[in-house]
C-alpha cells in the first residue's frame, strides 16, 4: 500500500501528500510520489499537569483524548470532563477536571503497540456478557471493517478497529497505533452516549494484553482480530471471560477463548 501515485485535490484527513520516493520494478528505477499516513505527538495536560505524549493520527484527537483518560481510569464519563482545549497546530490536549485534585500517576506501562501505547493503570474488570453470535455474522463484520478501512486503502500504514452489534459496525477508527484506535472508539461512544457493553470489538491488528484490558473497561465480551492475539491476551481474555477471535480472513476464523459465544463451536460433531 501507498505505492500508488495519488491526487493530492483527493487527500484524505489523516495522510500526507505529495512524498517523493525512488521506486524499483523489473529492473528500472523511477521517481514516483505517493500519500503517506500523518504522525504527531499529542501531549495531554491534566488540571495543568503534563500527563503523556501520544503518537498519533491526527483524526478524532477530542475521541482520543476522553477515550484514554478514561480507559485508565482518570473519568468516568464526559462530565468528569469540565473543559478541554485542543491544539493541533500546537500537539496539545488541555483538559481541566470537573473534581479538582487529581495527581498525575507515577509509573507507567509502554505498550507493546507501535504508536507508543501507553498504560499507568493494571485494573481490569471481568467482563458477564450472554451474546451469542454466528461465524458468519463475524465474518460479515470483518468484511465491513475492510470496506470502511478508508485511510487504510488511501496510503497505508494504519490499523483500523470498530464497535459493532451482531449486524453492523457502530463507530470505526483508524489510527498508526492500534491502542489508539479502540481509545477513540470509546471516546466517540462517551460523546454520542453509545453503550459499548455487550457489543464487539473488531480490529485489523494484533490483539495485545493491554487491547484485552481497554475491552474489559469497554466491557464488549468479544473482541475480533484479522491478525494474531498473543499468549498473554489469550490468558487474559479467558481470565476476563472475553471471546478472543483471531485470524479472521476469507471464510475462516480461530476462537482462542470462551468459544460458548459462538453458535456451533461447541459443537463435538463439528470439532472432530
């Protein structure tokens, strides 16, 4: 992706154009251009505290900003929230607390994520959740999440995740870091007032032990990958009663954990 010559008159929000670059093919060298995706570092301050620095896409960066305060525990909704400024121009998100007396964490977590994932809480919750849905249902949602992967077909480069009930995608985010992307979700869902309980959670990228703790704050009970989980999400998601679904390509997906949400995976006659 991104080797295509572009119209920069068709530039899409979250991308660069007109990135010169010497391309190689059978045997020729030539000078092409191209749109890349955008990157910034979004410092956030809290009740004039500097609380982090986030590698980003500059896209929804309000949704992100509420979706990551609130993913480690800082609010509890929209209204913890008494003001923000926001400054693209400057990188800066400048939120002021509706409760004074917030102090900034001492330690952090640096995710596993590119885009700089960061973490200063471990709390999780288990996530009750008695949805029931159809590989087929799963797949159709994939496929959707790939249509609408809009950034992702213009340059490249970025991951795209989504909230969605049984039938249709909700909210959906592209972004550089994959943590990113489910924080500007939940950011979006505390603005709208969308409940992300007993929803699902889809993404593009490799599902991570911290993704598995922003969907247990989500609490969404089955959170879907067109990549890989690794070891530690699939304990983490059986521990926190999360359906843990990778590899989702084609006609073709594997469930890692609590397989009882979806229709037939239980099934002994279709196991063997």
């Amino acid at each position: 992706m991104g080797a295509e010559q572009v119209d920069s008159n068709s530039l899409i929000k979250g991308s660069t154009p007109d990135i010169i670059y010497s391309c190689f093919s059978s045997e020729v060298w030539r000078r092409e251009s191209t749109s890349v995706p955008r990157e910034m570092g979004l410092t956030i301050f809290v009740d004039n505290e500097e609380l982090v620095t986030i590698l980003c896409t500059p896209t929804k960066l309000i949704q992100l900003v509420l979706g990551f305060l609130y993913s480690e525990g800082i609010i509890a909704d929209k209204d913890d929230v008494a003001s923000m400024r926001l400054c693209e121009e400057e990188s800066l998100a400048d939120v002021t607390l509706s409760n004074a007396g917030y102090v900034p964490p001492a330690r952090r977590t640096l995710g596993s994520g590119c885009g700089g994932g960061i973490s200063f809480t471990h709390e999780r919750q288990n996530v009750d959740s008695r949805l029931v849905v159809t590989p087929e249902e799963v797949l159709f949602l994939m496929k959707q999440l790939n249509e609408q992967a809009e950034l992702y077909r213009f340059c490249g480069g970025v991951h795209t995740s989504a909230l969605a009930d049984s039938e249709n995608l909700m909210v959906v985010a592209e972004d550089i870091g994959r943590h990113n992307t489910l924080d500007k979700i939940m950011g979006e869902c505390l603005l709208t007032e969308l409940p992300t309980k007993d929803r699902l959670l889809l993404t593009t990228g490799r599902i991570s032990s911290e993704m598995l703790s922003k969907a247990s704050k989500m609490e969404t009970p089955i959170v879907i990958s067109r990549s890989s989980p690794t070891d530690r999400a699939i304990t983490l998601a059986q521990e926190l009663g999360i359906t843990l679904i990778g590899y989702v390509r084609g006609n073709r997906l594997s469930a890692y954990s609590h397989e009882e949400r979806l229709q037939g995976a239980q099934d002994q006659e279709n196991l063997n």
